[in-house]
C-alpha cells in the first residue's frame, strides 16, 4: 500500500520537475514549498491569470475579500480628512433589536452624510487667512498703528475702524452675537443700545436709570439679558421688558449656553445659578464658598463655567454637581480675566500678579507663561486663535500662542489716558472691539480755593458755619453746591469741561 502510495506521488509530481538542494532527493517539505511557489506565481497578474482573490475572516467574523486595493480620488481623500472613525457596521448587525440597529444605522448615515459635505464646503474657502507681514528684520508687526492699517486696506474694511464717544454713561460693556452681525452696549450708569455696528442702524435704546454691570446675547438679537443693580432682566429686539429673574441677585458675570438654552450668573453672593429661559425653572444654584465673584467664562467644548476666584484658584462648575468639578490654583493673585481656545482643550488665565499662563485642560499642567506690566484686566480668544488682553492703556494681540511660544505681540494698540474695560472678538470678521475709559481728571476733582481743608472735625465744622452765615446761601445743600461751582470754576482753568456748572454761582 505505501508503495502503491508512492508510484502515485511520482506520477503526479515528477521528480525532474523540482530541483533538490545539494543535489540530493527532495523532500516532503520541499516539494510543498516548490508548490506554492509555482501557485503564486500563476495567480500574479502579469502571468496571463486573473488576480486571485481569497476570503479572510476578519477580527469582527466577517467575510472580508482580499485583492489590489482600489486608487482613491482627491474627493474621497477630501472626505477622510474630515471622518471621524473608521466606518463600521459589524458593531450593530449582531445587535438583535430591529429598532436600536435602525437607528444606528442612521446615525452612522448621518455622520457620513456629514464628511462629505463638509468636503463639498471646502471647495468654497479658497482663501487663506490674511495676517500683517513685515519686511526685514528690523521692522515689527507690532510697530503698525490702526491709522496706516486704515490706508493701506480696502474700503470696505477701513469704514469697520470707527469710535463712538459715549462719555456720558459709562464705561461700557458690549457683546456681539453669535453671526457678528450685531452689537449690544451697556454703560455702567444706565444705558442700553443695541446696533447693526456694520451699517450704524440703531435698534433700540434704553435709559434704565440704575446700575448695569452686564449683558449678553441669548440665541440670536432678538432676546438680550442685563444684569441690572438687583435683579436679571430679559428685553426684546425693541427693548421691550419680557421677564424678570428674581432668583438671580446682584449678578455681576452672565453667561448663556446656546446649545441648552440655560442662562448662567455669578455674583456678589458668591452664588453660580443655571436657568432655563425656555420654561423660567431654576436648573442649578450652588454656593462656590470663595466669596464675590466677576470673572466667569464658558468652555466652548463642554460647556463647563470656569470661575476666577481672588484667591487666584480656578474652579470648574457643572449644574449636576453642587461642588466644583475641579479646582486648579492658577495665580499668586486674584484672578482678572479666563478664556478659552476655539478646541476648548487649553484655557488662557490672567492675574494681578502681571503674568498670563496657559493650561492643559486634559492634564492641568502649565504650558507657557508671559508676563504683562501692567497686569492685563481683561482677555479675549478670537476664532482663529488669537489672544487679545488689555493692560491698562495698551491692547496686545498675541499670535500662535498655543502651538509654540512667542516671543513678540503680534499687535499693539496704545490708547493713552484710557483704559480698557472690555473687549471681544467680532465672530467672523477681523474686528477687535474695544470699551475703554478715560483716566483723565475730571471736575470735581481740584482743590477749592477756600481754606476748609482740615481734618480735624470742629475745625471743619467751624467752617462750613461761617460759610453758610456770610453767604447768600442759607442751607449745607446750598453750600455744598456753591462749593461745587468754585471747584468747576478753578478747573475750568485746565481746559476740562465743566459739566452740569450752575449758572448762578
């Protein structure tokens, strides 16, 4: 049998066909592995034969086929960039429920649908984006005033540089909406506006006559909030009243988070609340126990509120957790001002111990570090990643802060005798916007001319008795107003203005 065996092997696979090593008789092994050589080279596509397509079992027990890979086109290449995920659907076609399998599957629709026409946008943008270049070594970007950058730009984008001198109410606070088409502004004293800042088109004004210390745009201009001396006020396009939230109390910071329809605020009671502005509930009020609070900004990527404390700690809020989620000690001082970049995994910090950090939000740990003299008041991150904070009469921006670390701004903007209050990002437009005040001195602030300058309260007391008996005036209210009126006429000789001057005196 194993004879019989043998004549058969001999006959289907000759002996003179294979070469043995060495000149000796081949073995089983061998000839196995001359075998397979002649079979790969039958199925290569060169050999007359078609390729040879095998069928593999994959990690997810499917039947894959095998063969040349096809050649991608620039637009399937255009729609990878912008995948997230490999595409697959072993996950759901063993799931035995017919409806969650359905909509996994749309899901799966839908973010593929969505590749591909973030794929199609992009044949739109054919522009880069622009930035100042200068020449040589010895000149700087941030030599550059916004008057030569007014001459040698288009007029379209010279009539965006424009001032608006309100120093009647202020100073101001503003915010634009989430298109950048439009601007609200508050003064401190009572003033409310809201405007189309691109064509000057005033919408509505408000004269409030009490304390304002913010605003901020809900969803779109059509609802704005103000946080007013007590309470928080919701107005319209018109500047009609729509609600009053009496749950949110001396409020200095506000926030609104579009994608829940929750208005967040924080205050002089050291309180962070969450409220709906679609059914008025209160979501979330929990106590940060680090007393006053002015600085609060949102996470872009999570909508997490990021608090400024004096004690220059950092603490990150949910409205599902009565205690901070974390808490991160970020300065020497009280912290002025946080922000975020457009990914929203690293966040901008400044204080009054004059330094501006940046953190790693995914590891806490500090990245760069610049000092700012003097110390920046307030910060701003644009779309592109841009950092702009106001230091007393200067603006810097910075550029490319949160790939390496510069050594230059990118931009500065003095203003002397003022400084800056607020300022933001236009989304969508190369506009800076600025509020600032006037450090100027401004009547009454002179000395008087007459000698009552004593500290000593029965001399002073003396005094201002023999004022009133030697003057027409015959009250301490009188008085004080005559005395008012000198101060306005001795300064008057500075060439300031003297406002509200009465005309009798």
């Amino acid at each position: 049998f194993t004879l019989f065996i043998f004549l058969i092997a001999c006959i289907l696979y000759p002996m003179e066909d294979f070469d043995a090593p060495d000149g000796r008789t081949p073995s089983s092994k061998h000839i196995k592995k001359e075998i397979k050589k002649e079979r790969k080279v039958k199925s290569e596509p060169g050999a007359g034969n078609s390729p040879r397509i095998t069928e593999i079992k994959g990690g997810d027990g499917q039947k894959k086929k095998k063969g040349p890979k096809p050649h991608k086109s620039a637009e399937d290449v255009r729609v990878e960039k912008y995948k997230r995920g490999n595409e697959s659907t072993a996950y759901f076609k063993n799931e035995k429920d017919k409806k969650l399998q359905s909509n996994l599957r749309k899901a799966e629709k839908s973010v593929r649908n969505a590749a591909v026409s973030a794929a199609k946008a992009e044949l739109l943008l054919t522009e880069e984006a622009g930035f100042l270049e200068a020449e040589g070594e010895m000149e700087k970007t941030y030599k550059f005033t916004q008057q030569q950058i007014k001459e040698n730009v288009d007029l379209q984008s010279a009539s965006k540089i424009f001032n608006l001198n309100l120093d009647t109410f202020g100073p101001y606070t503003f915010d634009y909406t989430r298109n950048g088409r439009f601007m609200l502004l508050a003064g401190r004293k009572g003033h409310v506006a809201m405007m189309d800042w691109i064509t000057k088109k005033l919408y509505c004004e408000l004269y409030l006559n009490e304390t304002v210390r913010d605003v901020k745009f809900c969803n779109n201009e059509q609802r704005y909030l103000v946080a007013q001396l007590k309470y928080v006020y919701m107005y319209d396009k018109k500047g009609k009243e729509l609600h009053v939230m009496k749950s949110h109390i001396d409020v200095n910071r506000l926030e609104f988070l579009p994608y829940h329809f929750l208005m967040a605020s924080v205050g002089n009671a050291g309180h962070i609340k969450w409220q709906d502005i679609t059914t008025g509930g209160l979501i979330a009020d929990w106590r940060t126990g680090l007393g006053p609070c002015s600085v609060m900004r949102q996470n872009p990527r999570n909508a997490v509120l990021h608090l400024g404390h004096h004690n220059g700690v950092v603490t990150m809020w949910a409205p599902n957790m009565n205690t901070p989620l974390v808490r991160m000690l970020t300065h020497r001082g009280p912290v002025t001002a946080v922000d975020f970049d457009p990914s929203g995994w690293q966040m901008v910090s400044t204080g009054l111990d004059g330094c501006m950090k940046l953190w790693d939000l995914r590891t806490y740990k500090l990245l760069n570090e610049y000092h700012c003299v003097p110390p920046a008041a307030v910060l701003n991150v644009s779309q592109r990643g841009q950092v702009a904070i106001g230091a007393g009469s200067r603006v810097m921006v910075w550029r490319d802060i949160f790939q390496t670390k510069q050594k230059d701004a990118y931009m500065v903007h003095n203003m002397p005798s003022l400084v800056a209050n607020d300022l933001h990002f236009c989304p969508f437009e190369d506009v800076l916007g600025i509020a600032h005040s006037s450090t100027l001195p401004r009547p009454p602030c002179a000395q008087t001319p007459m000698q009552f300058t004593n500290t000593h309260p029965r001399i002073a007391r003396m005094r201002i008795r023999t004022l009133t008996h030697t003057t027409q005036p015959c009250s301490l209210q009188q008085a004080s107003a005559a005395t008012e009126a000198c101060v306005c006429r001795h300064a008057s000789s500075l060439d300031l203005t003297a406002a509200n001057t009465p005309r009798n005196h």
